[in-house]
C-alpha cells in the first residue's frame, strides 16, 4: 500500500513536467534545462523516503504524498499587493527586499536597491536568462539529489534566491527574503532554488522569512546551496513563521573553502510537518561553523531538523545549538550528524541539544551522530530533554508574577542562548516576539 | 501581623516541621537558628507557598487570612516576601523588566495605577543607592553571573523595591563579605518600621548585632525547642546546639 502511494506521487509530479516544459516557452535549451532533465530521471527512479529509511525513520511524510500538489509555475498566482506584506517582515533596520510568491520571483513586491557594484542579487529565473555565466558553475554543484524531494525541486527548479558577492566585498545590509506562500487558488507547491555565493573575504547576511499567505494546505520543497570561499562570513537566518496546514522540507548543502564562517540559524515555529537538512562540508583549514536552531510546535505539529557537518580538513571548529519547545502533542526529532575525517587532525566541534516539554503528550526523538576518523579531536555532544524548572517558577511566582506569565519568562530564559547570538539586534526582539505569539502565551517585554 | 498554629510540613513525604507555632507582630524581628537540615528553609518556603512542600496539618494567619490558602503569587501581592538562601538565575530577563513586572502586579492587586517609566527608574536609582548596587548589575539578567554576595545583594534589592510587609531573610548574610554584610544589614534596618516585620534566618550571631532581633528561636527537627531574647544568640554562639538539645530531651522525658 505504502509503496503504491508513493509511486503515485512520483508519477503525478512527472506527468505534470510536460506542463512545465511548455510554460518554458524557448528557455528550454538552457543548462538549467539540462540540469532538470536529469532531475526527473531521478524523480522516476528515486522513491519519496518512508520510515524504512534510517534518514527518516521519526518522520512520515505520507499525508504530504497525499496531495497532488501542482507546482507553482504552473498554477494561478495570488493577486498580493505590496501593502499586505509589510505586515510579515522583520523591520526597524535597513535591509535589500527580496520577495517571493509561491516560491517565484515578485519583482513589484521587492525592493532590492542599490548594491555594490558586482553584487547580484536577483531571482534564479532572471539570472539563468540574462546572465547564466555568473551561475552555471554553481547551481546543482552541491547538492546531490539523494531522495525524491530533492529530485522533485531540482527537475522543476526555476525560480529563487540568487545572491552572489564577489571577491573583497563586504555587503552593509542584511537581504531579508520574503517567501509567502499561498494556495488560494490551487493546491501550491512551492519549489525555492537558492544559491549564496560569497567570494573571497566577502561578507553577506540574508534572512530567509517563510510566511503564509493564508490558511491553506501548500508544500514548501526547497534546495539552497551556500558557498563560502575563502575568508568569506556567510550569515543565513531562517525564520519559518508559516500556518499550521503547510508542509515545508529543506535541504541546505553548504561549502567552506579556508578561513571562512559559515552561521547557520533556524528559527521553525510554523508547519504542520517540516524537516530541514542542513549540511556543511569544510573545503579547508580554520573554517568555523556554527549552527543555532530553535524550534516550537505545539498542536500536532511536526519538526525534524536533521544537521550535519563534514569535518574533512585539520583545524577546523563547529558549534553547534539547538533548542526545542514542545508544547500539546506535538513531535520534535533531531539528529546532529557530524563527521572528523581522518585528515582533520585539530578538530573541535561541539553540538548540543536540548528540549523542553511543556505538556505530556509532546515528544522528541534527538540523537546524536559522531563518528570520528581522526585521532587529535576534541568533540562533545550533549542532549537533554526536561520541563520548566518548578523551583525558577516559585522564584518569579514568589515576586507576585502569576503563573502563566513566570512560565514565559521561564520559556525566554531557555530559549536565551540561541537568541542571544543574533547578530541584528532588531531581528532578536522581533524572534523574541515571535516566541510569545507562537505559544500563545504572555508577553514579557524585555526594555 | 503572622500567626502559625501547630504547623507540620513533608517534602518527598518525609515529614520535615512537626509542630511549629509563632507569633510575630508588626514592628518585630524574629530570628530563628538551628542546625543544619533542622527545617529552617522548609518553613520558609511553606510560608511562602512552594507547593514542593505539603502542608500536613495546621493553620497560619497573614493578617487575620488564611495564608495557606493562597498561592505564591497572591501572597506576595499581600506582601509577603522570601529572601532566598539560593536565588535563581533567569537568563534573558533584566532585573529591571523582572521587577517592574514583579512590582506592577503587585500594585495592580492592591488597586493602585501602574508605575511610570521615570517613577520606575526614579525608584530603582533611590534603592540602588542604599545598597551600593551597581548599574550594570540592574540591566543585566536577573542574577545570571552575579557572584554569591551579588546574589544575596539582589534579593535585598527586590525587597527595597516591592516593599513587603512580611519579610523572611533565609541566610541571607551566608556569602557576604563584612562589607556587603553591613551594608544589608543596613538597607534592612532602613526598611524596618513599625507596620512591617521580619524573620530572618541565619547560623552566626554576627548578623544581628547588625539587624537586632527581638526574639531569638532555635529550631530542631522540625520544633522550636527554645526562645528567647537577642541574648540567646550570643549564648548559642559560645556552647552551641548541645546544651538545648539535652535540655529538650529531658523536657521530653518528664
Ligand atoms: N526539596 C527537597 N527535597 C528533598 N528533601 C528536602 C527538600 N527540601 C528540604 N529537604 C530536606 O528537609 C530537611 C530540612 O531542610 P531545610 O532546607 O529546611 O533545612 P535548613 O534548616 O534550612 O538547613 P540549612 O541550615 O542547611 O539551610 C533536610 O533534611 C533536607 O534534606
Ligand atoms: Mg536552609
């Protein structure tokens, strides 16, 4: 039964590319086409991954294979005016606007400015037509399709963030990212295909902002590929603030050439069942990487965030953090994979996660994945999984703060660390924000 | 002003206070000694309402009101407060937004307008300075760093600023330098005034040649086994527990 599902997810989404191909119109001898073309052989062959697969074994992804999600390009838009999406940025501080509607480029919506000379930043469409010179090294170099997801956006990809920074340029303002989805009038997939490149001692931010644009069932299959070359500081936020309906998976496959930092932050709080792959391979000596994650669900919501960092090369360091908040019966699942090749002599990397249940029925499924090849290696994991601490709540309770707010404020205080290392200090109070919003709890106002 | 009955308390079902009862008025300071692991913090947090603590039997009346009956945030609201001998750290909460939230409900429960922005800090930097407390200290998150005297400092501080009728100090002189210790001291002496008391807890008699007490328990297994005035503090200090203890057992055999 499992298997027949499945296949029929396989063989709705290549029926559908012959649609796809015609809405090309002319741009269908493109590298990118190449590129896709090879990606539906792989949606063919490749099955949408099923408990059986270790990767995904806390995870099922059936009800998303239920639907027949009709891909983005070919369906109707949204009318959105710019108006209403003021309402789902972060603000109070200067940034390059990038929409996204359905995952396709919304010039009218974005406000990108003026950039240094040389920087693009620009939806993948525009660029594969006006410029592909600028991204064909890049695109699909990284990631390997390795399940149907993957070969799913990749045989359609068409639109998406592309930013690229070259050598010696440091970019002043963060690009905030809109991505909104809606399936107001079809049942939407939205396939985002990112690409950051930051060039030799360059420097870039780019907040990814997942919201929706209503209350309906859509599903989010998004790749982003980063490179950091050397000396390059490579910031990416993401918030994922959408509604409860919606099914978002990413994969994030990033490379770090030497000297470089690559920070990673996860901000999940929307989603009915969402799953992030972020991964990072070190292409060199003294690279940092750090990844922060803070997850919230409640409802029956669904978070899995699986990480990995390849430590290839000696000297290298990673960090990694993640925090969840579980509330109802809702599921959280982590798994921090990390590798120390046998090259990577000097390696330090540290991961923790650590969850907290707010009701009895919430659960979370966390492992850790070291395997270590190389023998001069500091490396430390940790995991825990715990409630709000009784004694801390009588301590703000016996200063006459009732309880549900002592339960926020004990809610911030764990979530504080991850916070804490946003570097737009905007950004952290609008996260903040979010925190209490999401929970539906009492705000403290931190002033 | 606080009234406890025949009060008896378990925690983990171990039946901690057997028997207490205390009167305390407005405009006393009571202190209570004993011997480690002897309930002193038991009674202190059964007054304050941690509900790790069970009330097995008796009664206590805050005000001629059922204290007990209360939780922790309305008897603070109806001024009590809990000095306590390990304070908490809160991580990414000021002490500033942790006590005008704090003072805020408070004022709220007893009808009174919420606290302006410049009456909060006008009030902050008053009470800061009768305990020499730092400005960083009050931007930064409640107690998260803050060393041991710091702590102790602190939970003065919240004192001086919700203004409780009913003050419990719980050790709140262990991990005080000389210094610090009588500047506290001092800031409760400040506060002390004929509507408001105190008991304060504490191992060394040194404290209240700072903070004089008017009676002087000793606590022991969970009983007040002997009071009396500040002397017999001084009078612990030099024999120790021993002497009351054996007075105490042949009490109990007759
Ligand atoms: N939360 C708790 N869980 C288990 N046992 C407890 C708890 N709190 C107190 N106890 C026990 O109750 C007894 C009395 O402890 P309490 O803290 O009241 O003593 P104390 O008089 O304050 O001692 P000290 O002078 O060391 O502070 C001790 O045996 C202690 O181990
Ligand atoms: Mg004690």
């Amino acid at each position: 039964m499992d298997n027949m599902e499945h296949k029929s997810a396989n063989e709705w989404y290549v029926s559908k590319f012959k649609v796809f191909e015609d809405k090309l119109n002319g741009q269908s001898k493109s590298f990118l086409h190449d590129i896709r073309k090879n990606a539906l052989n792989n949606l063919v062959e490749l099955s949408f991954p099923t408990n059986k697969n270790e990767e995904w074994k806390y995870t099922n992804v059936a009800p998303i294979l239920k639907h027949n999600f009709l891909p983005a390009i070919i369906s109707t838009l949204p009318k959105i005016k710019k108006e209403e999406t003021k309402q789902f940025l972060f603000k109070n501080f200067d940034y390059h606007l990038v929409v996204f509607v359905n995952g396709l480029f919304a010039e009218e919506l974005s406000e990108i400015g003026h950039l240094p000379k040389g920087v693009i930043v620009d939806g993948l469409n525009r660029i594969a037509k006006n410029n592909p010179g600028s991204i064909d090294k890049y695109i699909n170099k990284l990631s390997k399709i390795d399940n149907a997801f993957n070969a799913l956006n990749t045989a359609y990809s068409y639109d998406g963030l592309v930013v690229i920074v070259p050598e010696g340029i440091v970019l002043e303002k963060p690009i905030q990212v809109l991505y909104l989805n809606s399936s107001k009038n079809d049942l939407v997939l939205s396939l985002p295909r990112n690409l950051v490149v930051a060039g030799k001692n360059s420097q870039v931010s780019v907040i990814a902002n997942y919201h929706s644009y209503g209350d309906k069932t859509y599903f989010s299959n998004i790749i982003t590929e980063v490179y950091a070359e050397e000396n390059a500081i490579v910031d990416l936020y993401k918030t994922q603030n959408e509604n409860d309906e919606s099914y978002h998976i990413e994969k994030v496959q990033a490379i770090q050439k030497k000297n470089s930092v690559f920070n990673h932050y996860n901000i999940n709080f929307g989603g009915a069942i969402v799953r992030n792959d972020i991964n990072t391979m070190h292409d060199g000596q003294n690279v940092e990487t750090h990844y922060y994650g803070l997850y919230l669900a409640h409802g029956k919501q669904h978070v899995d965030n699986h990480t990995f960092i390849d430590h290839a090369k000696p000297n290298c360091m990673s960090n990694e953090l993640y925090k969840g908040i579980l509330d109802d019966n809702s599921r959280g699942v982590f798994n921090g994979k990390i590798i120390v090749r046998q090259d990577a002599q000097k390696t330090n990397a540290y991961q923790q996660n650590k969850t907290i249940l707010l009701s009895k029925t919430a659960t979370i499924d966390t492992k850790p994945q070291l395997e270590i090849f190389a023998d001069d290696v500091k490396c430390s994991h940790g995991a825990t999984v715990g409630h709000l601490d009784d004694t801390s709540e009588f301590y703000i309770r016996s200063r006459g703060v009732p309880q549900e707010l002592a339960k926020s404020m004990l809610i911030r205080a764990f979530a504080n660390d991850v916070i804490d290392t946003v570097k737009i200090e905007p950004l952290k109070e609008q996260i903040n924000h979010m925190i209490f919003e999401h929970l539906h709890r009492v705000e403290v106002e931190n002033k | 002003m606080l009234s406890i009955k025949n009060l008896y308390a378990n925690v983990d079902g171990k039946e901690i206070l057997k028997g207490i009862n205390l009167e305390i008025k407005a405009g006393e300071v009571h202190a209570i000694m004993g011997p480690n692991g002897s309930g002193k913090s038991t009674l202190a947090n059964v007054l304050t309402g941690n509900k790790n603590y069970e009330v097995t039997n008796g009664n206590v009346l805050f005000e001629g009101r059922d204290l007990l009956d209360m939780d922790p945030e309305t008897r603070a609201r109806e001024g009590m407060f809990l000095a306590f001998q390990y304070p908490i750290e809160i991580p990414g909460i000021s002490n500033a937004t942790f006590l005008k939230t704090a003072l805020n409900e408070i004022r709220k429960y007893n009808n009174l307008s919420e606290l302006t922005s410049t009456e909060f800090l006008d009030r902050i930097k008053d009470k800061a300075k009768i305990l020499g407390l730092d400005d960083t200290l009050i931007s930064r998150a409640v107690n998260v760093g803050f060393s041991g005297g710091e702590k102790k400092r602190n939970e003065i501080f919240q004192m001086l600023m919700l203004e409780p009728k009913f003050v419990l100090l719980d050790e709140t002189d262990s991990g005080l330098d000389i210094d610090a210790l009588r500047i506290v001291s001092s800031g409760v002496n400040i506060y002390r005034n004929p509507n408001n008391a105190f008991l304060v807890v504490t191992h060394y008699q040194r404290l209240l040649n700072y903070i004089q007490p008017d009676y002087v328990h000793v606590l022991y297994k969970g009983k007040i086994i002997k009071s009396g005035g500040k002397e017999l503090a001084l009078e612990l200090e030099e024999k120790g527990y021993d002497w009351i203890k054996s007075e105490e057992l042949e009490t109990e055999k007759v």
